[in-house]
C-alpha cells in the first residue's frame, strides 16, 4: 500500500511521522499567536491614534481660544485708538470751523460791500453750475 497518496480532510499524508505532525501543531500554534499578537498590536495602535486625536483636539481648542482672546485684544486697542483719534479730529474740526468763522466775521465786518458781492458772485457761479 502507497502511504504517501492517502491524505486526510485538511490536506496532509496520513504517513508523516509523528514528529512531522508536532511540528504541524506547533506551526498552527505560532500562526494563532501571531494572529493575537497582531490583534492586540492593532487595538493599541487604534487607542494611541484616538488618544493623539483627543490631545490634537485640545490643543486646537486652546489655541482658538488663544487666537479669539489676541483678536478681541487687537479689536479693542484698535477701537480705542480710532475713538482717541477720532475724538483728536472732532476737536481739531471744531477749533478750524470756529477759526474760519471768526475769520469770515471779522473779513465781513471790515469790508461788508465787498463780502457781499463776493457772496453774490459765488451764488451766481454755483447757480449756473448746477443749471449744466
């Protein structure tokens, strides 16, 4: 009888040795524990990767709040140096108009004939301009 021809279900001859079927059996224990070992490396590498995702989060958070906090800062410098600036300006508007109005009062009073026909003349201009 030919023991090499005959196999079993899974594929080996049934005439191997005995120290060919523990090294079968050892083979498919390494194979199984390498299987787990790649499993269990898989969920560490999965909780180490959530883990980053997590403090990656975080930090994001933090430096929005930071980014928010710099530009409410910035935001508010700047308002308060355009209110000084503007206030600067309404008050060198105010000085120029009552300096020019003094100045017209005091031309007007010197030369009043003259001041009025400056006044018609530049009536006159402006009523023909907006006639165009």
């Amino acid at each position: 009888m030919n023991d090499a021809a005959k196999t079993t279900t899974d594929g080996r001859n049934v005439g191997h040795s005995a120290a060919a079927d523990d090294a079968y059996a050892r083979l498919e224990k390494d194979m199984t524990a390498v299987k787990t070992e790649i499993a269990h490396l898989s969920e560490q590498i999965t909780d180490a990767v959530n883990a980053l995702g997590a403090i990656a989060q975080t930090e994001t958070r933090r430096g929005l709040k930071r980014a928010r906090a710099n530009v409410d800062a910035l935001a508010s410098g700047a308002s308060d140096r355009a209110g000084a600036a503007a206030g600067a300006m309404t008050a060198v508007a105010q000085d120029t108009a009552s300096s020019i109005g003094d100045t017209l009062a005091d031309a007007i009073e010197e030369r009043p004939v003259a001041s009025l026909a400056l006044a018609m003349g530049l009536g006159f201009l402006i009523g023909v301009t907006w006639r165009r």
